[in-house]
C-alpha cells in the first residue's frame, strides 16, 4: 500500500501528517483499483458465509409487501403513492373519481435504475406534479414538471441547484421552493412557463431554507435553518408579498402552522421540552402558552378538524395527545404498540398526523420494530384507530425498554428486541446515532426482521445528543461535550453484556452517518467492549471535516476545526487520527457510499488504509463500497436488499455465528 511521507497539514502550530491523502482522488485510477482489489477482498469473505442465501430470503420477505400512502385530494381528484411487492420504487396514481380505476401518474419503475424519485408535489387543481429526480442516490435534487393528463413534462427548468421539495399557490400557477444559487441557500419562485426565476427568501451561505405554504393559502412560512438547531421563521403574505416576521432570533427550533387568524407555533424557546404556542396574524411576534412544557417532549402539533394533534416522545417513543383548540387536553390516543409517529425530513421533525383544520380525516402513520409503515384512520368521535393499509407483520420478536448508567452516572433508556421467547446471551446488534436533535424512536427495517429471524437481538440506546429528551439532552453531546455521547453507547455495550444478553464475542456496533462516527470512535476508545463494528457512511476525519462541502456547517454541532479549544478537542477523538499501533482492534467493516453528498466517501477508504498500515494486531479492516448509492443507500429496492445481504453476512462471518 503506498504511502505518501510528505503529504500532510498544519493545524494550530503542528504538522499533521496524511500519507493516505491521495486516496481521495477518484478520479485517479489508481485510486479506483485500489479500492476495487479491497472490494473484491471483502466479497470474497461475504459470499462465502453458508447463511447468505437465507439472508437474501428474508429480507426479501421483509422488503416486497405492498406499499400504499393515504390519499392525497387535489383538484377533486385522489392521488396515491403506491408499490406491489415486486416494484423497485413508489409510483404516484391516481383516480379521477371516487372508487374509480387507479391511473398511472408518474412511474419512476420505468425510468434507468440509478434515477431517484425524491419528491413530488401536487398542485392545488391536481393538473400538475413538480417532482425531484436525482441520480445515484436522493441529494441534488433537480425539479422537473409534469402535466398529469398528457403525461409530458414541460419545458420548464428551476433555476439553481440542490432542489428540495416545493410549495404552491392556491391558484396553481406557480411555487416556492428551496435551491442554491450563487453558493447561497435560497427560496425561489417558479412561474409555469417562464424562464426566471425570483428570489423570495434567504440569500446566506450556512443558513439553509425551507417553505411550506399555509392550507388556508394566505401565507407562505419560510424557514431559515442554523443547520438542525435553530431558525427564524417568517411569513410571506401572498396577496402582497409583504414579509412578516415570527421570529426575530436564530435561538430556538420553531414550527408554524396557520389557523384561522391565528399561528400554531410549536417551539423550544424558554421550554427545552417544547410548548405550544399561539400568535395573532396582527402581531405574530407576541406569544401566548396554549400547551405548556411538560416531561415529554412536544415535537409537533397538527391543527385537524378543529381540535389540536399532539406527538410527544414519551421515553422516546411517541404517543398523541388531542387538544382543544384552547390547548385544553381531551385524551391520549391508543397506538398499536411502542412505535413511532413522526418521521424527520429536510424541514426537520414531519408529524405523521396529518389531515385538514376545516375536515374531518384524521390520518396516523406508525410504525414498530415489529411492524412496517402503517397507515390508520383516526375517528374523533368514537376515539378509534382503525387499520387504512397494514402489512402483514414479518416479526415473531419483543419490544422492551431498559434503563441503565452511563460513565458519569446519568440514565439513558435503550430498546431492546428480541425473538419471542428466547433467552441471552444471544447475538446481538447494537446501535445508536446521539446527534442532530434526532430522536431514535421505534423503526422498521428489513434488516431489523431478518436479523431478528436469524435469532439476533438489536439493541438501541438513546445516547445524549439526540433529540428524545428535548434540547438539553441534544446538547448534553455536542462541540465538547461530544465525549458523553461516546460514554453513554460504550456503558450501553457493557451493560448488556453485565446483565446477560450478550457476550462481548456476541457482540456487533452498527451505526449510520453521525452514527459512523460513533461506532468508529467507540471502538478506538474501547476496542475490548465489541467483536465487530460495521461503520457506514461516516466522517472519520474531524479536523478537517469543514473541508467538504455539506459539512462545512457542521461546526454548529461538532465545533470547529478552526478554534484552537474546540479543534483540540476535535483532534482528541477523531477516529482517522486516534489510531494506535500494538492494539487489538475489532473486526471493522467500512462502508463508503460511492455517491454521498452529506459525508466525504473518501474518509472510510483513508481509515482502511490506515489501520491495514498501523493496526495490525487487530481487525482485519474491510471496505465495503456502496456502489451507485448516496447517503441513504441505493436506488432500488433490489439494490438495498443486496446491501442489506452484505451486512448481515458481515455480522454472521465476524461474529463466528
């Protein structure tokens, strides 16, 4: 392996050196044969575990069941997002009439592999879709538009780049949405038929966009993101286009809704936990308390047929609460288990209570590690759940939730599921994220069933610097204190093993982007508590992270290189820098994403490279590139089930099972 003794940086004073530095160049193909002989050398491993086929099996199974979305009205039309089991992707019908026949509106089956659909948007008369297609994977974004009834996509091009998901006028002639231009996070407007575009919002380099427009179709609420934890919010009155502030300071993360005269303005200012509340459209700036902070975290709150929808993480799983629209409290409403409700989307955390302030549909979306997306009908007044589109569950398994102390005596809650009736120590699975304001709530995955199947446990500690807990916990694990949220996923992995689950040989750490770093971090710090880890999609260099382009922004979480305390405590941890040669490592998968936008692809080539080089007492240090995949994977569901294969076969092989 070459290795080059002069190449290196320096930062704060001393010399750094980076002898891998030229693996960063894909487009040299010595680069590219060097990582296709490390590719072939981890298949080599994975192909041969006895147990590939029946992985295959069941994620299939756990992946090819039918998909149906709740309907979506426009135009008097309604319009489904909906797969067989044996599609690749989702595809938009619709019916011109009640219980009529489903046609085909846009089927992104038909278009090359590589091609994402990442969004789609109909306009309020139903005679157009503005969709986002993107290639290799679901970042950048580009918007074309449709005409539904003669199928054609208009001439139309957006103007800039990285295209997210738009918002239209009520008289459908044109819409809002998010883009960079000129190196700027911006809100633009697209006119049907016209060649420019105008700027409405925004105009900063680190501060990013999103737009929603109100259902009464008054106002558009634009958003302006400090990354994931703050933004200030305004109003654009779309009679006028006169813009009317919400928020004034980038101190606290706000949601906006429109209601009658009113604002439904869910926020954390003032209430780590998150309150609820209400604003005149005569002074959006003056606030009063409708649901008041409690131990729960209030993550968002719906205005649906005159009452008030509330998801809270309750101990990080979400329950709903209805409310008067004076914020009075009328019930819980009963869910089908410990699951999830809310999912987290470019705009941040997206309620999966949806429906009309003026209708009576009530729509809930949950999901379980037990139990795929499912789509309920909620009756108001007879306080039932009803099934609209259940899957059949795939898993014979048990959720329960524990407690245990991390290092420095704090309580941190874990999930942890496992096959009915079985008892420890068992193979097990262990991951977290602890980052981001993201909470890591109940969630199906088809890995999760097919590793349950197998006989496995999956273990998910709600370590500090996620959202569970409400601001101050997120907090609790970011710039400096960074090291708690190591601390916490380490004592989960021992506790497990002390209270008889697992066995650390039993043991694997997983983790995805920010949960890459962890899982790498971990095993450097405390390489006796895992056998195994399998690190996909990470940034693995932190002192100079800044240097590509989506973590640029970062700073706001991790700190920044650029400070001298703050990039200290950078170097002190980051993986690519921390590795120790006479240590006994665990086996590490390394899992580049070929075509990440958010995390640098090359940074797990350079940490392979590195520890085949200085490591050499432990591993071995595979790399596992995703080919033709972005951050969140591939494509196709074909592809994401052969991604899936390699896993779990990596996690058979390195644990011995």
């Amino acid at each position: 392996m070459r290795a080059d003794p002069d190449s290196g940086f320096w930062f704060h004073g001393e010399w750094i050196p980076d002898p891998y530095e030229w693996l960063e160049r894909f487009d040299d193909p010595e680069v590219m044969d060097w990582i296709e002989e490390q590719e072939a050398a981890t298949h080599a491993l994975l192909d041969a575990v006895p147990a590939r086929d029946r992985f295959r099996a069941a994620v299939t199974r756990g992946s090819r069941y039918e998909r149906l979305s709740r309907p979506i009205r426009a135009g008097g039309r309604e319009f489904v997002w909906q797969a067989a089991a044996d599609d690749e992707k989702l595809a938009l019908r619709m019916r011109r009439e009640p219980e009529g026949p489903l046609e085909t509106v846009l089927d992104p089956n038909t278009w090359p592999s590589l091609e994402a659909l990442v969004f789609a948007v109909l306009s309020p008369d139903g005679r157009l879709v503005a969709f986002g297609k993107a290639t290799g994977g679901t970042h950048d974004a580009r918007i074309q538009i449709l005409d539904v009834d003669t199928g054609t996509v208009l001439a139309d091009e957006p103007s800039g780049t990285s295209h997210y998901r738009p918002a239209w006028r009520p008289d459908s002639v044109s819409f809002f949405y998010p883009a960079v231009a000129d190196g700027e996070e911006v809100i633009l407007e697209h006119r049907i038929g016209t060649a420019q575009d105008r700027q409405v919002f925004g105009g900063h380099a680190d501060f990013w966009c999103w737009v929603d427009v109100t259902e009464c179709g008054r106002y558009a609420v634009l958003y302006q993101w400090d990354f994931v934890h703050a933004n200030t919010v305004s109003l654009l009155r779309l009679d006028d286009d006169e813009l009317l502030a919400v928020t004034t300071t980038m101190q606290a993360v706000n949601q906006v809704q429109v209601v009658d005269d009113d604002l439904l303005i869910v926020t954390d200012l003032e209430a780590p936990r998150g309150r609820l509340c209400r604003a005149s459209l005569m002074s959006p700036t003056v606030w009063h308390t409708v649901i008041a902070e409690s131990d729960d975290t209030l993550q968002t709150v719906s205005g649906i047929g005159g009452h008030l929808y509330a998801v809270y993480s309750h101990s990080a799983s979400h329950r709903i609460t209805v409310h008067a629209p004076d914020g009075a409290k009328i019930r819980d409403v009963a869910l089908p288990g410990l699951g999830s409700v809310n999912g987290n989307e470019g705009g941040g955390v997206v309620s999966g209570v949806t429906g009309s302030w003026y209708g009576d549909e009530v729509w809930v979306e949950f999901q379980s590690f037990v139990q795929p997306l499912s789509i309920y009908r909620y009756d108001f007044h007879d306080d039932e759940l009803t099934g609209y589109h259940v899957p059949d569950p795939v898993i014979n398994a048990v959720t329960e939730q524990v407690w245990y102390e991390s290092m420095d005596g704090t309580r941190v809650s874990m999930f942890i599921a496992r096959p009915k009736g079985t008892d420890g120590p068992l193979p097990t699975r262990l991951s977290g994220y602890g980052g981001f304001n993201i909470d890591i709530s109940p969630w199906y995955s088809p890995v999760h069933a097919a590793w349950l199947e197998a006989g496995g446990v999956l273990a998910f500690p709600n370590i500090r610097g996620g959202g569970e807990y409400g601001r101050e916990w997120h907090e609790a694990a970011i710039r400096t204190n960074r090291q708690n949220a190591f601390d916490d996923y380490i004592a989960a992995a021992r506790w497990l093993v002390t209270n008889g689950y697992t066995t650390t040989g039993q043991l694997v750490s997983r983790g995805n982007s920010n949960g890459g770093i962890l899982v790498a971090v971990t095993a450097l710090q405390a390489p006796d508590a895992f056998r195994a880890v399998f690190c996909r999609a990470p940034t693995l260099d932190m002192i100079r992270f800044t240097r590509f382009d989506n973590g640029r922004t970062a700073t706001v979480e991790f700190g920044s290189p650029e400070d001298p305390v703050e990039g200290a405590y950078l170097a002190g941890y980051s993986p690519y820098h921390n590795v120790r040669t006479g240590v006994r490592y665990p086996a590490i998968a390394f899992v580049p994403a070929m075509n990440d936008k958010l995390a640098p692809p090359y940074d797990p080539v350079k940490m392979v490279a590195r520890m085949q080089a200085d490591a050499t007492d432990g591993g071995p240090y595979l790399l596992l590139p995703l080919r033709d995949s972005g951050h969140g994977g591939a494509t196709t569901q074909a592809a994401l089930i052969e991604q899936d294969v390699d896993e779990l076969s990596f996690y058979v092989w390195a644990l011995a099972m």
